[in-house]
C-alpha cells in the first residue's frame, strides 16, 4: 500500500513538473522530449 501511494505521489509530482515547463517554455519541453523519447 505504502509503494502505491509512493508511486501516485511520484506521478504526481512529475506532472506537476511537466506544468510548469509548459508554463514556462513549451519549445523547451518538446525539445526534451524528443530528446528523451524514442
């Protein structure tokens, strides 16, 4: 239970983060994306 709720704050957190970079700089956020993605 208690890796669960871990997990959900943890997705949480990133999707918080991922906000804020789109916020902040959309071209920036695509470009690290592309860099991180397949």
């Amino acid at each position: 239970m208690g890796a669960t709720i871990a997990f959900v704050a943890l997705l949480l957190a990133l999707l918080g983060a991922a906000a804020v970079f789109l916020r902040a700089d959309p071209a920036k956020l695509a470009s690290w994306m592309r860099t991180v993605g397949p």
